[in-house]
C-alpha cells in the first residue's frame, strides 16, 4: 500500500469496559468479538500516562494543531470521577503547549450528574448522549440487565446537560435507528430537547448477520431515514443532523462528515482499557480480533498503527471500497458505507471487507432521495443566472481582499494601511462604491489577489508591488467617482498605473517614487511627494495619448459592446501565451475591426451567446500568439494573439467565452468533486481523460456546436457520461441540465449555419488550445 | 477615445458588507477562498468522525 501516512486525529480512548446497560444492539457486547471479556475493566495509570505521551509525540511530530479525544466505553462514566479527573489533567498537560485539546466523552446518559458535570466543565470535555428517540423506541433496546427502562434516566441528563451552566458541553444525541420505531415520533422527541446535534446509526450488521427487515423491502432502511428527513425538513431542519449533513456535502462537492459514508480517510484509532490500539471498535461486530493490531502505546508509536495494513486500507479513499462501488455513481457520498457493514465471510476472495456494504440498497436510496429532495434548494445561482455569477465573483474579489488585509495582520507596510483605510472612505460614498466595484471587477484585480495570498500563504510576505496595487486600484476608483480625495500612491519603472484607466509616465525607466492622485475637474492630479506644491501632472477625463498619459482603450464598434483593450496592466500576463507590449494606434483599430466583425457573426448566429459575452466580457488582452482564451484572472478578460478574418475570431471568442464561462463556475462553485479519480472516454477522441476534461471538452464542443452543429457529434453520449459519473455534484449536473436546453433546438436550427463553412478536418480547424485541441473527427 | 466607461453588470448587491466587515474567518469563506487558491492557512474546526460517538 502506498501514498503517505495519514496521522490520526481522532483518538477513542476507553476508559471502562463494561455497561450500566445491556442494549441488544450494542456492538461491544452482543457482537462477535469478545474481547472484552478478557480486559481490565478500567483503566490503568499506566495506560493513561502513555497515552498522553504518545499523543504528545503524534500531535509534534505531525505538528497537528489539534487532536480530538473522546473518552468512550463501554459506558465511561463506570470509570468514576477520580479516574477521569486523572484522565483529563495527564492528556491536558502533556499537550500543553503542543497541540490543542478537543475532548469529549461519549455515555447511556444513566450516571450523569452535577459530580460529573462540574468536573467536565473544569476540563471543557463536552458530552455527547445516546438516546433512541421517544420512550417507546428506547426501551426497545436501552434497558438495565433487569428489563427495567433507561429512558427516564436518560431524559434527565439531557435535562440537566441543556441547563444554562451545563449548555455549552452539550454536543448533542446520538440515536440508534431501529425500523420497528415510529421514525416521525423519533425524530420529533429528538427535536424536542433542542440537541446542538443529532446523528442516526444504522444497527450493526454484516452480509453473516443481515439486519433484520420486516418487511422484506430491501430499502426500508431509506424509507425510515426519508421519513426523518422530511419530517426534519418540514419542521424546518430544527438541529443538524451528521448523516444529513455529510449526504449534502458532498452531493455539493465538499467532504463526507461522518466515517459511515464517503471516501475521507479515516483517520480514527482505538486505545482499549489495556493500553491496547485497535482500529475502530465497530470491526468487533465483524468477527472475533477483527479490530486488533497488535499494538499497545507502551511499546509501540501511533504511527506505527498508522502504518498498519487494516488502518491503511480505511485511508485509501477510492482504492479501499470494493470494485462495485468504485463504479458506483453515489460512492462519494457513500463510500461502501461503514467498513464494518461491508464484512461477509464467505466472500469470493475468501471472506472480509471487500464488498459493498449490507446496507447497499439503502444508502444508494437514501442519498438519491435526498438529492431528489434537495436539489432545487441546494444549486447554486450563478449556473443559471450570469448576473449572480458575476455577483459570486465579486463577493469572492472582496473576500480575497479582506483574507489579504486580514493574514497581513498590520504588516502590510504604511502605503498598504493608507490604501486600506482610504478604501473604506470610498466605500462610505454611493458612487465611489460602484466605482470601487467597478475597479475590483477588473480582471487583473483577481490575479494580483490571487498572487498575494499565495505569497502570504507560503510565508514569503506581500511583494511590493503587490502593497502598491491596493493604493493604485483606490486610487483608480476615486478618480471614477470623482471623489475629493487625495491618494497616496507609488510608482515604479517610470509608471503608475491605475488599473482600468491607464498608465501615468512619470519618469524613465527603473525610475520609482510616491506620489499623491488627487481627482479633480473629472480627471485627476498626480504629485510626486517630494515636487514642489503646484506642480504634477494633470489628466483630463478624456486625456488623448501623449508622453505622459498612456490610456488603456476602450474598443466601440458595434455591434461588439465596449471593451476595455487591455495592454498596459502589469499583472496582464497572466495568459499562457505571454501578453505583447503597449498596441500602436492603427493596431488597436485594427482589433475594434476584428472584433466587431466576429461578433456580427456571433450575434447572427448564436444571439443568445452573443449577449451573455456581451454582458460579461469587459476586457481583452493582445498577446503575442493564439486564439481567444482566458488565462488566470477574474471573469470578464481573454487574451488573444494576432487573427485575421472574422470567420476565426468568431469561433475562437466562442471557445474562449466557453471555457471563461466554465472557469468563472468552477470558482464558485463546486461543479465536480475527487476529479482525476476515475477515468473517461470521450466519445470523438476515444481518450482517457479525467472528469474535469471531459466536462471542459463536452461544455466547449456544445457551445461551438451552436454555431456550427457539427461540433455536436458525440456530445449528447458525454452528457450522458458526465451526468452519470461518480464526480459530478448538484451543481454540475444542474450545468449539464442547462446545456441539454442549449443544444435542444440545435439540430433543426442546423441548416442556418452550413453557409458558415468550416474544413470539417486539417487545415482550416479551429485551433482553441494548445494542449486541447478540438477538432472535427 | 474616451479613456473609461465600461462597467460590469453586476446584480444588485444590496446588503453588502464593507471591506472591513467582510467575513473572512467562516467555514463558508474558507470553502471560497481555497476555490481559487491552493491552500490558506485558514482552517474551519473540525468535526467528529467518530460514528459512534459525536
Ligand atoms: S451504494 Fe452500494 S455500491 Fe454504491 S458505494 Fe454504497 S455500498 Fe457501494
């Protein structure tokens, strides 16, 4: 097995073997592996003192931040106040200082008292109940050895721990589902103790030992687990509940939340009463030593259980399911289900835990039903709409800035403090928050953004350049506004550039100094800090090119929409052909030709296109070779090299508008999630390719295809792929939805276009990308 | 040529919060800012795996 160790964060400490209760469900006693039998029943000094050391040296030498530990039984509280006052200062003090401690204890709930309580308070160890749901279904199983009924016990530590002095370690219940049980009547005396969580088990089974279903419905696990969800629902979701939260994240593309479902690895190690490390205790159900490693924290590290064949298979992701579910389009949420439920003895290979899980029906119905339940409530916005699109895009603009102003901490030097505090003053005026918007929605603003985080991420500190941006995009959106606000600024290499205006010579180059951009009569003065008062430069609004004015140019031909052609930004090469210099007049005219001649085509032959690219597209940058393609900025720019023609130019604006447009989705949204961990055939290449290419391809080819119906072939067959694959999220499939609608008028629509002839193959192909060439077959 | 005058079509963003106020810290702004950048050093707390515990 290979790849590196994952180092655990989760440790479940035993600290007593046995129950106050005998639960016929429960996995440690009623369930194959006896093992605790043979354990001492609580334990020892010894075992807790190293346990605390060998956490310490886990927590360095994987400079984790934080290691949770959650003190479990048996029914711990058999463990004694002294035992686990004890427990709590060893771990506390030998992570001082090292790692932070997140402890919790796990209990029937039967012993809870202020004794406890108070002492849980003193060590913050917060504390999760196990309650089953109304009265009815806890006495179906939670009863004394006697037959006798946990449950008014248990209700009264849930009351206690909701006391006002109590609240805060409260971290929820913890119910075993039982399909026999009134799933409404669970859900709803759940609810009512207003738990800060909740989470539903499914019994422990394997494929040996089935759970039982009454009815024979091979999903009535689902059906029970659907009717909590929409009993939760139309309540209107009154507590979180893990195994609902975890199906929603990850249909959205995020993280299972819970080792019963998904691919995270686990990343969970069991330390028995003995000192013992098990991997995780539910194995027990699966047979006798199953959880066993042969380790004990006397002699052995953690990494060395780390490194363990049985933990590693239970952190390999998609390799370490069985080779059904890898091909199964909801192994993300599901991810074959808890380990142990996967256990068979009589498996083809022998027996084990290469299977999908016993529960298998159930979950694929649970997650489908909550997909289906969910799905208009949980996709994002800016699939569908460009406008919320591009909002997503500023709020993400703005974000970024504040992370940068945030991690800096006040160590962005005084130019960036000033620049900062001055942003504010714009924002505080109608105008001067658009005009800041306006400046922040340039493209390059992205780049610059991206940059200084990553920067700043890597501990390099913010480039100095980078600190200067902020002043000069201040200055740029005060100037727009027309405020009355001078703005200290610096320049280099004999320019100041105001992204989205243009660039100020103010001396030679590798020249640098301050200055001060004050707006004034429209346009704006700019001071170097040491000339004398009353001199500067001064820039009208509609300043012509000159020596010391460089504007970047906004193209007008219609019928293409304004476009700012950007060739002065410093932070433009960000394309992967590199960005030319400064455009001589006649060249820029030349490319307002150009691209109002494509774009009549365009708005001839795709409108629909035309006027989304018109409504998003804001700037274009010449580079020095390729077609129209977006490179690493915000939404709004592509870069293009040198075309002629207007045939080219279209169809190259349209491949570029589509992968810009599938770019700007992917940055705020999740359209796909685990990319790379499958493969897929494209249906025209017949290549293997990851899922991101191929929804990049099929995206492309179908907007291409509604100008020439041509590039449809094989897209339908990949929408099919795409809609199907293990990958896509809500939000992906709600892409493949909208681009179904697209192409659905397409083939009768095919005859307008066939005077548009384009070489079906060689010569006259569209070259879009270097590495992706899209070619008819 | 006049020198500005393109501005995005933005929806209305109506109750923006400033600069300033702009949550950073959130699990939410974490899931946005590590879209577009590799890995912040921003972390959202954990949660227990544990399935039998919480
Ligand atoms: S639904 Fe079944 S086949 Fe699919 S991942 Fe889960 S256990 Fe495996």
């Amino acid at each position: 097995m290979t790849g590196p160790l994952v180092p655990f964060r989760e440790f479940v400490l035993k600290v007593h073997s046995r129950c106050d209760l005998a639960c016929d469900h429960c996995y440690v006693y009623e369930h194959a592996d006896q093992s605790w039998l043979t354990r001492p029943k609580v334990i020892s000094d010894e075992a807790i003192s190293w346990t605390a050391r060998r956490l310490a040296e886990h927590a360095t030498t994987h400079a984790l931040p934080s290691v949770t530990v959650i003190l479990h039984g048996g029914e711990p509280l058999l463990a004694g106040p002294a035992r686990l006052r004890r427990v709590c200062e060893e771990l506390g003090s030998a992570l001082n200082g090292i790692a932070e401690l997140d402890l919790r204890i796990h209990t029937n709930g039967v012993q809870l008292s202020p004794r406890y309580l108070d002492l849980f308070d003193e060590f913050h160890v917060r504390v999760g109940i196990s309650l089953d749901g109304d009265r009815a279904a806890n006495d179906r199983h939670r009863r004394f050895a006697d037959g006798r009924s946990s449950h008014p016990m248990v209700l009264r530590a849930v009351e206690l721990l909701r006391e006002e002095r109590y609240r805060h370690l409260d971290l929820g219940l913890l119910c075993t589902v039982d399909i026999h049980n009134d799933p409404v009547a669970v859900h709803d005396a759940l609810a009512e103790l207003e738990p800060p969580l909740v989470d539903f088990l499914l019994p422990h089974a394997t494929w040996d030992e089935p759970p039982p279903r009454p009815d024979g419905s091979p999903t009535a696990y689902a059906a029970w687990l659907l009717t909590v969800f929409d009993r939760w629902t139309e309540r209107g979701r009154p507590m979180p509940v893990r195994m609902f939260s975890s199906v929603l994240s990850s249909l959205s593309g995020g993280p299972s939340l819970t080792e019963s479902l998904g691919l995270a690895p686990t990343d969970l190690v069991v330390i028995e009463t003995d000192g013992t490390l098990e991997q995780v205790d539910s194995l027990k159900s699966a047979y006798e030593g199953a959880a066993a490693t042969g380790f004990d924290v006397f002699s052995n590290t953690f990494d060395e259980v780390a490194a363990h064949p049985g933990v590693r298979a239970r952190q390999l992701g998609l390799a370490g399911v069985s080779e059904t579910c890898r091909r199964c389009p909801v192994v993300r949420s599901c991810g074959g289900g808890l380990y142990t439920h996967r256990y068979r003895s009589d498996g083809a290979s022998g027996g084990g835990f290469d299977n999908p899980s016993v529960y298998c029906a159930d979950l694929a119905a649970l997650i489908r039903g909550i997909e289906e339940r969910t799905v208009a409530a949980t996709e994002s916005p800016a699939v569908r709409s460009p406008a919320a699109l591009l909002a997503a895009h500023q709020d993400l603009t703005r974000t970024l800035l504040a992370v940068v102003h945030d991690t800096l901490g006040g160590r962005g030097g005084a130019l960036w403090d000033d620049a900062w505090r001055l942003a504010a003053a714009v924002e505080a005026d109608t105008a001067g928050a658009d005009a800041l918007d306006a400046v922040l929605a340039h493209p390059y603003t992205r780049t610059w953004l991206v940059d200084a985080l990553t920067d700043l991420d890597a501990g390099r500190g913010l480039a100095e350049p980078a600190a200067e941006r902020l002043a000069a995009t201040v200055a740029a959106a005060a100037v727009r506004a027309r405020l009355d606000l001078p703005v200290p600024v610096a320049y280099r290499d004999g320019g100041l550039h105001l992204p989205t205006l243009g660039t100020v010579v103010l001396g030679g180059p590798g020249e640098r100094g301050a200055a001060v951009v004050h707006p004034a009569d429209g346009g704006f003065l700019v001071r170097e800090t040491e000339a004398a008062p009353g001199t500067g430069r001064r820039i009208a609004p509609d300043e012509p090119e000159g020596p010391h004015w460089l504007p970047v140019r906004v193209l007008r031909q219609a019928p293409a929409p304004a476009l700012l052609l950007d060739d002065l930004d410093p932070l433009r090469d960000c394309f992967d052909a590199p960005a030319v210099d400064r455009l001589a007049a006649e060249d820029a005219e030349a490319w307002a030709h150009r691209i109002a001649g494509a774009w009549a085509l365009l708005a001839d032959a795709v409108p629909d296109q035309a006027a989304e690219a018109a409504r998003t597209l804001t700037t274009l940058t010449p580079l020095s070779t390729g077609a129209a393609a977006p490179g690493r900025h915000g939404p709004g720019a592509l870069g293009s090299g040198p075309v002629t023609g207007a045939m080219e130019p279209a169809l190259g604006l349209l491949s570029g508008f589509r992968r810009a447009k599938l770019r700007a989705l992917g940055e705020v949204t999740d359209l796909y999630a685990l990319d790379g961990t499958w493969e897929h055939r494209t249906p025209w290449g017949n290549e293997h390719v990851t899922f991101s290419r191929l929804l990049a391809e099929t995206y492309e080819r179908a907007g291409l295809g509604l100008y020439d119906p041509r590039f449809l072939t094989g897209v339908p067959e990949a929408l099919d792929m795409i809609e199907n694959a293990a990958e896509v999220t809500v939000d992906g499939k709600q892409l493949i939805a909208a681009v179904r609608k697209e192409i659905s008028g397409t083939r009768s629509a095919a005859g307008r276009n066939r005077g548009r002839s384009l070489s079906p193959s060689g010569d006259g192909a569209i070259v879009l990308v270097s590495d992706r060439k899209v070619t008819f077959e | 040529m006049k020198t500005y005058g393109t501005t995005p079509d933005f929806a209305p963003a109506k109750t923006r919060a400033t600069l300033a106020a702009t949550d950073v810290r959130s699990a939410d702004a974490v899931t946005k800012i590590n879209r577009v950048c590799g890995a912040t050093t921003a972390r959202s707390t954990r949660i227990s795996t544990f399935n039998s515990a919480l």
